[in-house]
C-alpha cells in the first residue's frame, strides 16, 4: 500500500505556457501532501505544503501566483507552473501524507520532468 | 528542524558493509531520525527510522549513539542497485513537512 501516482511524468512546455502536474494517492487518503522542486545534482526543496481543503502554505522564496496549489479531495492535489520559463525547468516531486500519519510516513511519487523551451 | 551533515560522496565495492554516518548536533528531544534514498529521476523512498539505540529492518540498520547527536545508516553487503543518495532527516513527529539536506551520493563499484 501507500502509492503516490504523478502525472505526466515528462512534460515539455513552450516558454509562456501554464502546466499542470496530478499528484495522487492512489490506496490510501492523504489530507497533506507536498510539493518539492529538484534540480540537477541538488537536493529536494520544499515548495509548499497542500492541505485538502484549504490554501497551500509556501516556503519562503516560492511564488504563490506562479506555483498554483490545489487540493481538492483527500487523493488529488496538483501543482500548476503558469508561464514557464526555463528556469522552471526542474524535476518536480510530491509526497504525501496518511490520514493520521506521523512525520516519516510521507509517500513519494515518481516525479515530473518538466523542460521550458 | 535539526541540520544535518552528512558526506556529500561515497564509493564502496560490491558485496561490502556500508556505513553513511550523518551528524545532527542540534537535534532535539522529541526529535526522530530517518533516512530516505533517491534514485535518479525517482522520488524518495522511506528507508528507515529511529530514536535511539539500534533498528533494523530488512533493508538496513541504523545505530543511534546514547547522545544522538550522530546516527549511522548501515547497508549490509551492497549491491550495484544500492547506487543511490541518501538522505538523513530528523525532525518530529507530527511535523509537517520534511527537509532534506544535501545527502550522500553512494556509488557501488562491481
């Protein structure tokens, strides 16, 4: 149990353009889930943190008006970069959290590779 | 949250003991530690934690010293598909989020 789908997981996008990254939870509910950027050869970075229900809170540093945070139901949030640039290029991770679960409980999904042309 | 420091790079050969040490002078007292791997263009995967003393699973063990100011993640007898980074994380449970610090990138010579 405890599987985290992203999709797409490879995106290609025109400088100018929004995209839309899915991060679901596919046999469990997740009322929290995250969103970290990574670029190469680097570390993840938290971007912001989703709760079902209620606005995302962003770390320091991330545009809130850029990095579009939505999570709808206890399974789905996603994460829309709206005009990309190619500094957005990144991979892009989510995770999230069990209903009731504690800190080490997040489950990772795959990753999204998104490349700005 | 606690920072950590760990080696940024380690090689070992195939079919040896490898231990990745990771410092955590400031961590506090409800804090626990875990480490996560990466592989490249995956997400993260849970590998184990602790709060003191030692914890196995059937992946690996991790030994935590009586100050825990230090913990050491030990991979038995790796394999070429243990090349990967490792991540230390301590922090609290019932924190809500995580943050991963720079990792020890393990490369496992045949």
């Amino acid at each position: 149990g405890a599987v985290v789908s992203q999709h797409p997981s490879r995106v290609i996008c025109k400088s100018g353009t929004s995209v839309k990254i899915e991060c679901r939870s596919l046999d469990f509910q997740a009322t929290t889930m995250f969103w970290y950027r990574q670029f190469p050869k680097q570390s993840l970075m938290l971007m912001a943190t989703s709760n079902e229900g209620s606005k995302a809170t962003y770390e320091q540093g991330v545009e809130k008006d850029k990095f579009l945070i939505n999570h709808a139901s206890l399974t789905l949030s996603t994460l829309t970069v709206t005009s990309a640039h190619p500094e957005d290029s990144s991979f892009y991770i989510c995770s999230a959290r069990k209903r009731g679960g504690t800190f080490h409980e997040q489950y990772f999904g795959p990753g999204t590779r998104l490349t700005v042309t | 949250l606690a920072k950590t420091t760990q080696p940024i790079s380690m090689d070992s050969y195939e079919g040896q003991e490898v231990n990745i040490t990771c410092s955590h002078n400031n961590i506090a007292t409800n804090d626990y530690i875990t480490w996560y791997q990466q592989f490249p263009s995956q997400g993260p995967r849970f590998i184990i934690q602790g709060y003191k003393t030692k914890v196995t699973n059937e992946v690996a063990s991790l030994f935590i010293p009586a100050d825990r100011k230090s913990s050491t993640l030990s991979l038995p007898r790796v394999s070429l598909s243990d090349t990967a980074v490792y991540y230390c994380l301590v922090g609290q449970t019932g924190a809500n989020n995580l943050f991963f610090g720079t990792g020890t990138r393990l490369t496992v010579i045949p």
